[in-house]
C-alpha cells in the first residue's frame, strides 16, 4: 500500500523533479526518492550496478520520423497479409485467453492482437535495449523527464518482486518490456498471471502479457462489450466541421445526418461518437466511440492510434477501408512549416515536428472554419498558402 501510494505521489510531483547534470548525481537522487518510496537501500544499489546512459536511446528517441506518414501510408506500411494471417494462428492458439479476457473485461480479441503485432510481431521481436539503462537515460533526459523517472522507480519495484533483472531485461528504446511492451509502472500496478504458473512473465509467456494488456486497457477506461471504431460512408453536403476527436454526436444524430455503416450497422444509438476523417473528405472515413479515446492512453501517435484501432476491425472481420482520392499530404518540411503558421496565430499544436498529430488537425480545422474552406481537419497546400 506504501509503495502504491508513493508511486501515485511521484506521478502528481513529477514536474518538479530534476534531470539532467552529472549522472551520479542524478542516480544518487533517484536512489533517494526511491528510498522515501519505501524499496530498501540494498535493492536499490543492486538495481543501479553497471548502470549507464545510453546513447543510442537518444537517438532512436530522436528519430521517430515513421508518425509523420499520413494514415494510408502508415496503415499499409503496418499491416500486410502475413500479420492478418498470424492473427487469426495465434488467436487460435490462445484461444482460452481470449475468451477468459473478453469474458472478465469485454475486450474483443482483435484488439489485443493489433497491439500484439504492432508491438513486437506476436512477440518475436521485443527489443534488446538494457531496460534499466533505456529508463535511466531517458529520465536523465530533459524531454520528458515527468514520465520516465517514475518509471525508473518502478523498475526498482519490479526488481524486488522478481519481474526483471537490471543486467539482462531487454526490451523497447523507451524501457517497454515483453510481448505487448508495458511499461514497469504498468506492470507492477496491472501485471496478471495469465497462465496460472504464479508468475508475472511478460516476455516468455503470452497469456501473461495479453492478460496485463487486457488489465491495462480496462483501468485505462475500457468499456466493456462496447464498439470503438467502425467505418462508415458519410454524404458529401455534410457539415465537415461536425467532423474530428473534439465534436460529438450521438450514433442517432450521425444517423440522421446520413451516415451509415459500411459493413453492418452503427453501434448503439445513444452512444457518442465523433467522425474520424485521418486523410480528409476525400479519403478513408470512420466513427469512433468511446473506447477509441482509450487508445491514446496506450500510444499517444493519431496515425498508430487510428491504424491500431483500425486493425483491430479487420481482424474482427472487417474489410479493407476505401481509401478514396484524399488530397496527397503535405511533406514534412511542408507540415512543419504550416504548423509554424498555426502556432504564430496562437493554436497549440503540440510542438513543430512535422507530425499531424490530433492537435495540429484541431488548429487546421479550426483555420479551415475561419477561411471558409471545407472543414474537415485534413491539411492542403492551399490553406498552407493561404495561411
């Protein structure tokens, strides 16, 4: 309970930590912290034995270049045949799971098995970056600090309970661990035997890791038994601006306003959904319900969040999406530059990263309205001019 507590503590009072500065000086603080969270002298000097920055974490930290593709390139880069057809094999094979999670969490199969293959490929390709030494550099690290250092912690945590050895623990660049990659705080607060051998093991044992991934999405706000994206046809004369992640309607609003379900029927009428248009009017179209928030919990990328979810339909059975004839995207300089435009007139867009992330789609539409052009989030050359 002590240790629950100061770990909720240390998420509250994260942006007050220190990083950066010389690293002995930096580890000797967080053995301190480590020490008032309540974990013993003894583990936390064994856990920071041989530890080391990384460089080669800053760098594949740096260079996330793959979120600036647009969600037709991202989703076709991302899902091929072979992934389809290892999800349908391993769904097979853990048959048993699946059921025992969709009957304790409500959580379809195929959603785990999108993130199961996007992750590390069904778990043949974890990662082998030293853990401790991925969480270490990147809390040393002045980007994000308010994330990392805590997890450093929970690393700590973990070590003592047996989950991973601060030597050998392989995993992501950005200390993830095992086949759905959770990170330790989220393995220490949702970890779940999975296959009853009364061990937490992520990496050697899929009935662990996709239980914990159940667990995890379920405390992120899963609703159980409830739709999270389906695509839809949407009429031309629609009103674009109702469209996007910040407006709402209900499924029976949508419905009367013309949209329906490409395959099957929208989801409870009472539901709220908004209409997800990642490449514009003219390309691929979807609703989204509200567990599709749940997955930026999970990732904070809209292209991975949207081809995830997306995913996750078509192991379920969906069709492939109709990908139109949207406007061909702008280039990341060309992104970059208009998301220095949009800042200039006051929007948040989350940084200049060349990235169309959910808050540079905001601030275009929010452009879009106030020009008079069709408001549909999806950014062209022309209002980069115009702007």
């Amino acid at each position: 309970m002590r240790l629950a507590l100061a770990f909720t503590l240390l998420a509250s009072t994260a942006t007050a930590q220190t990083c950066g500065g010389d690293v002995n000086a930096f580890i000797a603080g967080v053995k301190a912290e480590a020490q008032s969270a309540g974990l013993p002298a003894a583990t936390i000097d064994q856990f920071f034995q041989g530890a080391r920055i990384d460089q080669s974490v800053l760098r594949a930290d740096r260079a996330q270049g793959v979120f600036q593709k647009d969600f037709i390139s991202f989703s076709r880069a991302l899902i091929s045949q072979n992934r389809i057809n290892n999800g349908r094999v391993y769904g097979d094979r853990y048959d048993r799971t699946f059921n025992a999670i969709e009957q304790r969490f409500g959580i379809p199969r195929g959603v785990l098995l999108a993130f199961w293959a996007f992750e590390t490929d069904y778990g043949q390709v974890q990662g082998s970056f030293n853990t401790r030494d991925a969480l270490l550099t990147l809390a040393h690290d002045c980007r994000r600090p308010e994330l990392f250092r805590p997890q450093l912690i929970a690393a700590i945590e973990l070590y003592r309970r047996g989950g991973m050895d601060p030597a050998r623990t392989t995993g992501a660049w950005a200390g993830e661990i095992g086949q759905l990659q959770k990170l330790p705080r989220e393995i220490v607060r949702q970890g779940m035997d999975g296959d009853g051998d009364g061990i937490v093991d992520l990496k050697n044992s899929a009935p662990d890791a996709l239980m914990t991934g159940a667990n995890v999405l379920s405390s992120l706000g899963w609703r159980a038994n409830e739709p999270w994206l389906q695509e839809v046809i949407v009429p031309a004369d629609l009103d674009w601006s109702l469209t996007g992640l910040n407006n709402k309607l209900s499924v029976r609003d949508w419905a009367a306003r013309g949209v329906t379900a490409r395959q099957g029927r929208l989801g409870p009428a009472n539901l709220p959904a908004s209409i997800l248009l990642p490449m514009g009017r003219d390309g691929p179209a979807f609703i989204t319900y509200p567990n599709f928030e749940v997955y930026f919990d999970w990732n904070k990328s809209f292209v991975y969040v949207t081809t995830a979810a997306y995913f996750a339909t078509r192991l379920g059975g969906a069709a492939v999406y109709d990908a139109g004839n949207p406007t061909p995207p702008l280039s990341g300089p060309q992104m970059q530059q208009l998301q220095q435009k949009l800042a200039a007139r006051g929007h948040d867009v989350g940084g200049i990263d060349g990235i169309l992330g959910a808050k540079t789609r905001a601030a275009v539409q929010a452009e879009q309205v106030r020009l008079g052009l069709p408001a549909d989030a999806w950014p062209t050359i022309d209002l980069l001019n115009r702007l």
